[in-house]
C-alpha cells in the first residue's frame, strides 16, 4: 500500500526530477567528462565520454556504488526511500571526483 500511496509516489518523482537535473547541470559543468542522463525514474544512467569503469572505480573509492549499464554508461539507483539529504551526499561525491579528474 506505502508505494502506491499518492505522497510516496510524489516523493518518487520530486527525487527523480531533483536529481536529473543537478545531473544535467554536471554534464554542462563537464561537457569532456559526462554528456547525458537517461533512464526512467530513480533508476538514472549517466552516459559517460571517459571510460565508464575508471568513474566508476573512483566513485566506488568515494563509498558511491555505481554500476555499469549499457554503452559507455554508470547506473545510479537509489533506494525508493532516498532522502535530499542522501541525493546531495551523492552528488556532492560525484561532483568531487568530477572535479579532480580535471
């Protein structure tokens, strides 16, 4: 019942929204680095134009667990119950290793 009720279902999409577009903003910020977000809900790709597993090594030594998926591609899958708190966390992670690779 909890993950049909309308106020869950809303946070879904609210944390889905937030955090594609804090993704798209990185992509702008790191054009030679990440160049797309793709995916259905919080299940999110990140098209990479490094090598997908050197970023995902380096957000795996950050405690960020990603995954490969697809073509030159990171899957980012938060749990439905994720907090802002936890989505920031993650992309202040992801920006630090985007930021160093520079």
């Amino acid at each position: 019942d909890l993950i049909t009720a309308p106020a869950f279902t809303e946070h879904l999409n609210q944390q889905a929204a937030y955090i594609r577009d804090a993704l798209h903003r990185l992509c702008e910020q790191y054009p030679k680095l990440i160049e797309g977000v793709t995916g259905i809900g919080l299940m999110i790709g990140l098209s990479c134009v490094i090598n997908n597993g050197d970023l995902i090594d380096a957000l795996q030594q950050n405690k960020l667990l990603a995954v490969k998926a697809g073509a030159n591609t990171i899957r980012l899958l938060p749990p439905l119950n994720v907090s802002r708190d936890e989505v920031n966390s993650a992309l202040d992670t992801l920006t630090n290793v985007l930021s160093q690779w520079q």
